[in-house]
C-alpha cells in the first residue's frame, strides 16, 4: 500500500487551469445528459398523458423539451467568464452562480440545487426497490395467476441498492464515470423502447385508440385539477439535468469550445428523449385510456410477456445505479472541495492509499471520501426505508393525496369557507343527529368571502384599517377563550386527562413522520406575522 498526498497526476498533460486533461467529447456528454434525463420516470408519462388528454398531453411534453434546451443553452454559455469561449472555467453550477450573480445568490441557488439531487437520489433508492419488487412479482403473476396476491417488501432490496452504491460511489468524479453514463444510457433506451413497444403492440391488440381531447375525467373540477398538476410536476421531473448541465460540461476536451458541444449534445439528447418520451406517453395513453397505470412496467398495466418485463425492470435498476451517481457527484465534489479548503494540513483529507487488489487493476481510496459518501449513501437510503412500501399501488396513492390535501386543509383550519360550512354543520346535527350525513359545499361561501373582501380592499392602506384590526382582535379573542371553556368543559366532564407523552400512536414510523410533521407546519403557520411586522411598524 503506498500513500500518496495528492489526487493529481504529475506527469500527465494539463488544460489551462492546471487540472488533468480533460477528455470528454460529444458522445460521452450526450451519455451523461440521457442518464440524466430518462429516468423510470419516463415510464410514468402515459399516466400524465391520460391525464392532460391528447392534446395538451403531447404539447406539455414539447413544450417542457423546448424549455430544458433553452436552459441548457443558456447555462452552457456560463461555464467560462467572462468570455464563453476563452474566459475562466466554472467548474459546477454554483460557481456559475456566484460569478454571474453573486455570493448572496450562491448559498441560496446552491442549497435548492443540492436539496433537488438530494431527494433524487432518495427516489432512485424508491424506484430501484420498486422495479425490483415488480420482477418478483411478474414471475409470481406468471406462476399462480393476475389476481394472485403476489405482495413483497422493499427493504431488502434498498439495502441492497445502497451497498452497491457505496463501492459505485469511490468512483473519483464525473471525468471517470462515462463508461457508466454509456451503460445507464444503453439500458435507458432499452427499457423505454420496451415500454413504448409493448403500447404498441397493446394498441394493435384492441384495434383501436383509446383516450379522450380532455383525459381522464375526474370526480370533481378540484380532483381534476389536483391531478393535471401532478401531471405536469412528473413531465417537468422527466427534464430534470439542467441543474448538471455545467458539471457535465466541464468534463469536455476543447477545442473545438466547451459551449458548443454542449449545446449540439443538449440538442441531440433531448430531442432523442423527446421522442423517447412522446411514444411512450402516447402509446401508453392510447394503448389502456383511463386505466393508464402509474408505470408502465410496474404497475401491470402488463403481465406478458412476463420475461421481458422483467428484463426491462432489470435495465430499469442498472440505470438507476448510473442515475444515482449522475446526481451525487456534484454533492460529493462540493463537500470535498469545502473539506479540502477547511482542513488544508489534515492527512485524512488528502492522502490517498493506493491498494493493489489479485487479478484486480490498483485503486487509490482516500478516508474522507469513503466516510462522507458511505454516510450520504446510507442518508438517503435510510430515508427511503421510511417510506410505505407500496406507494405504488393506486390505493396508497390516494392514500398520500389524501395526507397532502388534509395537510393543506389543516394549515388553512382558520379559513373562512371552512367556518361557515362549519355553521351549517352544526346547525344540521342538532337537528338531524351526530350520526347524520351533513355534508355541503363551500362554493357559495368562497364567493360570498370574496365578495366581502373586493368591498373591504377599497381601504386605502395599512393605516386605515385599525377599526377593522380592532374588531378582528376581539372576535379572535372570543372563539379562542369559546374553545378553551369547551375544551376545559370536557377534562371536566371526563375527570381525567387524556393522552400520552408521544402522541397518538401510528402503524408505521413513516406515518409518525408525517403526522409530526404537519402537526409542525401547523404550528409554525399559526405564527406567521412577522412577514407583516415593517408594514405594521411603519
């Protein structure tokens, strides 16, 4: 074993910035922007489809394409300043950041891009599970039948993943992983050529098209509009690499310039994807129509041929090892380079061992990264254990849209329509009974409060409305102190306190999570004035 103080190679040819020479070129770029872009998500988009109809399906699609090009057009033109062609390199995109915007700007863009990495690697761990789970359950459907209740756990397959991760990820950086983007791209294409394939061969099969101008239809115009929002987050999410775009850049050999291998790499890639993306999401739509499943491939819209189900599931997880990498290199070369910065003596930080393994190629490992990636690793798949193991399936999926709207609702618990439904509410159960289905709509109260609020925003300013403040502070004090007696009135009738130190209990640590939470959220919604504070001073 021999120890050596610097990651650098002495003898080898250097670019302008001193760093080793680069040797990327306008393949390995359009590589390392597919295994970004087509994700199983990809799979999900004759879902989103479905529910945009075919005419605002397909158009969303273009119009998220032309979107991402237009970014990655634009970053790629801020991986060199001031100049785009001969200025000085930025090597990740918060050093773009910082030179083009400022410092102030840097921490802020830096942490959202980070955080955005961040939950995707938590939702490779979720979907390499998933697609795991679904070959199990493929050959358990093929054996004993559709409707057999072929159910397995995740977690060991998240452990699994994660420890390939933690060897995949002693991989240096970008400039030594483009044989894994090659790989995680070719088993890109596989799995979606599947899925589009089989919705074809699906639309054949029925003879017809299936869907609608308008999509699903929905049980009500909020759920309608619940779910087209949801559609249009998972088309966004199937573009997510411009926030790489700058990493990816700066591991291309020039001449000829960075920049324009990077825009004609941007092109070829999203327009590739695009078309990737439009078959799959229209064959899927056109194929099932209102059954459209959430995947594709894991959600059986498909059962046979069950053999090449489970090799496209199997290409799924192979690219999401290269996936997972794609997005945790920049987080571990920023935390490396910030430790680098720290600690500029410290051993720990920049020796590295070389070991020489039998009938293995030598292999430099330096403790700080094998300790910081192993931990980020084991973050955010303990993270994704936390999750409810079937989010896949349609029911738990109601299940989180429920949470989600419950939580909004909670947050809003104050709001006026609520109050006033809550009058009728009342009233109906004195009559009818506590056991009677009073139930009504918030429409007319919604106008109602509306109506009152156009009359009341004619007050001129903060100034003039001390009456108003005055007659709100008396009315808050009122149903609080109204609260507080009935809450006291019912310890009293009772004769005991109820409830215990940690809450009420869950069936899982995952919902215990949630629940806290938004117990939090609400909280902290219920102090919200100090965004007012000045106003209220002035």
């Amino acid at each position: 074993m021999a120890v050596q103080h610097s990651f650098e190679v002495a003898n080898g040819s250097c670019d302008d910035d001193g760093h080793p020479r680069r040797t990327g070129t306008l393949w390995s770029c359009v590589a390392h922007i597919i295994t970004a872009v087509i994700g199983a998500g990809v799979l999900s988009l004759a879902w989103s489809t479905s529910q945009l109809g075919w005419i605002a399906g397909p158009v969303t699609l273009l119009c998220f394409a032309i979107v991402t090009y237009i970014s990655a057009f634009l970053l790629s033109d801020c991986y060199r300043c001031p100049d785009s062609i001969t200025g000085t390199r930025n090597y990740s995109y918060m050093d773009a950041v910082r030179v083009n915007l400022g410092r102030k700007h840097t921490w802020f863009c830096g942490l959202l891009q980070y955080l955005s990495m961040y939950g995707t690697g938590i939702a490779y761990v979720i979907t390499t599970a998933t697609s795991m789970r679904a070959i199990q359950r493929s050959n358990c459907y093929h054996k004993e039948g559709n409707q057999a209740p072929c159910a397995y756990g995740a977690t060991f397959y998240m452990l699994l993943f994660g420890l390939i991760q933690i060897v995949m990820s002693q991989i240096p950086d970008f400039h030594n992983m483009e044989w894994l983007s090659v790989v995680a791209a070719i088993m890109s294409f596989t799995y979606a050529f599947i899925g589009f394939s089989l919705g074809f061969a699906k639309v054949i099969e029925n003879g017809k098209i299936m869907g609608s101008i308008t999509g699903v239809p929905a049980s009500s115009l909020a759920n309608k509009i619940w779910l087209v929002f949801q559609a249009l987050g998972d088309i966004a999410f199937a573009y997510p690499y411009s926030i790489i775009v700058i990493e990816i850049q700066d591991t291309l050999k020039s001449p000829p310039p960075e920049n324009k291998i990077m825009k004609r790499a941007s092109m070829v890639a999203i327009f590739v994807t695009t078309f990737f993306y439009l078959c799959c999401g229209c064959f899927g739509y056109a194929a099932f129509g209102n059954d459209t499943p959430g995947n594709l491939l894991t959600g059986f819209g498909f059962y046979e041929p069950y053999w090449l189900i489970d090799f496209a599931n199997a290409c799924i997880v192979l690219h999401l090892i290269g996936g997972y990498q794609i997005y945790s290199q920049p987080i571990f070369a920023f935390a490396e380079g910030w430790f680098a910065k720290k600690f500029p003596n410290s051993g720990f930080v920049h020796n590295f061992y070389t070991f020489k393994l039998p009938l293995l190629p030598g292999f430099q490992l330096n403790l700080l990264r094998l300790c910081f990636r192993t931990a980020y690793v084991v973050s955010t798949t303990g993270i994704a254990m936390l999750f409810p193991e079937h989010m896949d399936s349609s029911s738990t999926y109601n299940n989180w849209v429920d949470r989600i709207r419950s939580t909004i609702t909670s947050m809003k618990h104050g709001t006026t329509w609520v109050d006033c439904r809550a009058i009728q509410k009342s009233n109906c159960y004195h009559k009818e009974g506590h056991e009677a289905a009073c139930n009504f709509g918030n429409t007319t109260y919604m106008l109602l409060f509306g109506v009152v609020q156009i009359v009341l925003s004619q007050i001129p300013e903060f100034r003039n409305i001390q009456w108003l403040s005055i007659l709100a502070t008396a009315m808050s004090f009122t149903y609080s102190s109204i609260r507080l007696g009935l809450g006291l009135a019912k310890v009293i009738g009772d004769g005991y306190v109820k409830g215990n130190i940690g809450g009420i209990s869950t069936s899982s640590a995952a919902d215990k999570v949630w629940l806290v939470s938004q117990a939090l959220g609400g909280i902290a919604f219920s102090n919200p004035y100090p965004l007012i504070l000045i106003e209220i001073q002035v």
